[in-house]
C-alpha cells in the first residue's frame, strides 16, 4: 500500500514538474520594432521595440536614444544593464513600452540587448 502511495506521489510530481517546465514564458510575437518617429504618435503605456543608437547619458537613468527618423529619451532602470556594456556605436534593441506626460514623451524600458549590424 505504502509503496503504490509514493509510486503515485512520485508520478504526481514528475508530471507537474515536467508541466512548469513547458510553462517558462510566452513564445509567440511580441512588440513590434517602430522607429522613434512612429514611437512619439503612439499612445501612453504602448508596447514597442526601438532599435537604434544610444547617443549620450543624460543623468537619472535617463538616455538620448536615436534611429533614422529621429531621437527621443529613453529610462534605462540600473538594474536592466546585467553587465551590457555599449557606446555610441553600437546598435542596440530596447524593449518597453511608451510613457506620454505634459508636453513630454519617453520611453520607459523593460529590456535592452546590444544586435549585430
């Protein structure tokens, strides 16, 4: 009897075990990438990708991000950099999403990687 009991138990766990692994997160489309001119029209909290240049630190998080159509700011939490190290010349992608205040509109990030050319 105990021995059917941990035979159910362990089978019990292995299937759930086997179930949280295939649940590790959405792996469908995600964002779109917009150009900055596009990502300035947007409406607030819009999910994007920019893919561009970082042009300067402008303090507090915040940098001057641009691509072919034009430049805008982008907040850069610390914590997102996990070691990235880029300058002016590197291309890089930026996950997040659009942040619109009076007279001002950013981009709030969520992720950042460095892209090849």
């Amino acid at each position: 009897m105990k021995s059917t009991f941990f035979s159910c138990l362990i089978a019990a766990l292995i299937f759930i075990g086997s179930f949280a692994g295939a649940q590790e997160g959405f792996r469908g489309p995600g964002p779109d990438i917009v150009t900055v001119e596009t990502a300035k029209s947007l409406r607030d909290d819009y999910p994007i990708v920019l893919r561009g240049k970082i042009e300067r630190f402008l303090g507090d998080e915040k940098y001057l991000f641009t691509d072919v159509t034009g430049s805008i700011v982008v907040e850069i939490d610390n914590r997102l950099w996990r070691g990235l190290s880029v300058d002016q010349n590197d291309t890089v992608e930026i996950v997040g999403e659009v942040d619109k205040g009076f007279m001002r509109t950013e981009i709030e990030a969520n992720g950042i990687k460095k892209v090849s050319k």
